[in-house]
C-alpha cells in the first residue's frame, strides 16, 4: 500500500543494488553516468521506491515544461513486484507529484502488453487521453501505447473542494476516511498553498488576478458524478457544509483528523464542540471546561486557549466562531472578523440542533 512506500532520490551508492534487482544494466560505471545524468540534468529526476528496506522500483520524472505544471513519469518494476506493491508505488509517485512537487498534470505511457500497469494507472484515476503510434519499439519493429493522464483535481488520495457562501468560500482538505482542514476566504482573496491554487485553477475558480472568483452562476456547484471522483469522506464534508450554508443542515457527522496541533491545542479543539448550534461561549469559559471548574488556573490559560482557537484547522465543523470575548463582543478569528460575525447570524437564524462530530485520531 501508499502508506508502506517509501520514495526517495537515486545515488551513485545504489549502482550495485540496482543491477542486482534488474533495475538497471551494463556495468557499474555505465549505470552510475546515468545516475549523475539525473542529477545534474534540469529536465528531470530519478527516484527509488522501496518498502521495508527493498527496492521495488526505479521512478523517472521527466519535466517537459519551464513552467512545471507538468510531470511526466516512466515506471520501472522488479520483477518481484506483487500488484500491491506497484499500486502503492503509483499512489506515492502520485502523492510526490501533486503535493510535494505541486505538478498540475501527471502522464503516462502504457503499452498494450502492459495490462497490469494500465488496470492500476486506472486505478489510482488515471484515464487514457491518446494513442500514441509507433511509440514503443520492440525487437521486430514499433508499437502503438496508450498516454494516460491524471490532474490534480481528480487525485483519489487527498483532494481538496470548495463551497461558496455569502461572504466568501470554505476549501475543505480531506481524504477517503477522513478531513483535516477546513479554511475560509473571502471572495478575491489569493490562495498561497500550490497544490489548493492548482485544483482551483483547474476547476476554472480563479479570476485573472488569480483570486477566487464569486459564486455567481453556480461555478462551485459539484452533481453526484462529480463528487464519485472526490474521496469519500471529502465528499460527504463538501455536501454538508453546502447545506449548512444553505440552512438545510445544524449538525455534522465527518470524521475529523488533526495532523497538526499539539496535546493542549487538540484539546482545546475537541472542548470547542460542547457550544451548541447556536450558542456561544467565551475564551474563559472554555478554560473553565479544561480545568474542571477551577477558576484560577482556567484564567493562567486563558491566552492560550485564544491561541488554540486562532489555530483551529477545521473552521465551522470545529466551531471556533462559536467562541466570543468575556463582554459579549466578536474578537479573533482567522478568516477576518466579519466572515465570524457572518457564521453567528448564520446560526442565530437556524433551527437548533446538536452538533455531532466522529474524530478520527
């Protein structure tokens, strides 16, 4: 599986292992020029794929353009690699691509005595955008291969959706079991992270500034097609939250994962969900909750707890906006004190009901 695979860049020390695990041939100062052509050469890289120690596959990444918005990748096997251990290999590749690399588009060639790769290309999202004449040579001649593609927006791992609302947009991160950002703009506001900036400008949602445009005629709206090629609980995250802007939704039933965050921090997240739909609850108050009651080391951590809640990942579904100053007044929030003044009138406005969240790890 991905998460067994461990990805790494080539070295001249991996010379001899190479050859011995049929990744590469000639001799070893043959196979270690080709190794420094990798390293030096501005168009591509050469990566290694293990698990648990093994080597299983040599991974070049060619750039065929200046601006790196596109990866294109040749795979090559041992040939003890079990259809597992490939899978998981495309997976990471995958991963490295989109969210390390921050490529928009990943291709592939895939000839047709090769169905095992192209069962798993598809797998993992991949769909066949050509067929390429006379592109693979064999011992008689040339073969036709199919090129297979993937963008970023349709990455089955880890993705990232957007749901618009009056004031601005809510991007939610997230994967198959789990969601672990929710973060909200402002209409016009520019997002910073490449890979929400590539997903964002492939779904058409950045004007020419590069900022995220309004929700004019519907240009967030995602059908029930769409969303099958989302992960599972991303999707789920993105239909409720359309419907708790639209009023139809007070509660939330996503499983949330924290991958940041320290003890105290997760804890002050977690205390978050006891304010009720609806209601509020000061910095203090929250500070009473984790302190049992006791006033005077609930007021040493006040601060913190403001903090704790300044740095809450998952906005709205962890309801940091639910928290107001000790008089009364709307104090610090992340997305801009008018987009938490937004969510309160929101609330105030809605039938009451519980809030319910299932916390992953």
């Amino acid at each position: 599986m991905a998460d067994m695979i461990d990805l790494r860049k080539i070295h001249i020390a991996d010379s001899s292992e190479l050859r011995k695990r049929g990744l590469m041939e000639g001799t070893l100062k043959f196979i270690e020029d080709d190794i420094r052509s990798f390293g030096t050469g501005s168009q591509g890289e050469a990566l290694l794929a293990s698990k648990e120690g093994v080597i299983y596959a040599l991974v070049k990444l060619f750039r065929p353009d200046r601006k790196m918005c596109r990866a294109h990748v040749e795979f090559v096997f041992t040939s003890d690699a079990n259809a597992d251990t490939q899978s998981g290999v495309v997976d990471e590749v995958l991963r490295y691509c989109f969210m390390s690399e921050y490529y928009h588009k990943v291709t592939v060639i895939c000839n047709s005595g090769n169905e095992g790769l192209e069962r798993i290309l598809k797998g993992a999202g991949f769909n066949q955008e050509a067929v390429l004449k006379d592109e693979v040579r064999t011992k008689n001649g040339f073969e036709a291969a199919g090129l297979f593609a993937i963008l970023s927006y349709e990455y089955q791992k880890y993705n990232i959706c957007f749901v618009p609302f009056e004031r601005g947009v809510a991007m939610i991160s997230g994967g198959k079991d789990y969601i672990d950002s929710v973060k909200l703009f402002h209409y016009g506001q520019k997002l910073e992270e490449p890979f929400a900036r590539n997903i964002a400008a492939g779904l058409g949602l950045l004007d020419s500034e590069g900022g995220l445009i309004r929700n004019d005629d519907g240009e967030y709206n995602m059908d029930a097609e769409q969303l099958k090629y989302i992960p599972d609980e991303l999707a789920k995250a993105y239909v409720q939250l359309k419907e708790y802007f639209e009023n139809m939704r007070a509660y939330f039933d996503i499983k949330v994962r924290f991958s940041t965050g320290t003890p105290f921090q997760k804890k002050v997240w977690n205390a978050l969900n006891s304010i009720p739909y609806g209601g509020t609850a000061s910095y203090e108050d929250i500070a009473l909750k984790l302190t049992d009651g006791k006033l005077a080391e609930a007021r040493k951590i006040t601060r913190a707890v403001g903090a704790a809640c300044s740095d809450n990942p998952v906005a709205v579904i962890i309801p940091c906006h639910r928290v107001i100053g000790k008089d009364g007044s709307i104090v610090g929030y992340s997305a801009g004190i008018d987009i938490k003044d937004y969510l309160l009138l929101h609330e105030s406005f809605t039938a009451v009901t519980p809030i319910v969240i299932k916390e992953g790890s």
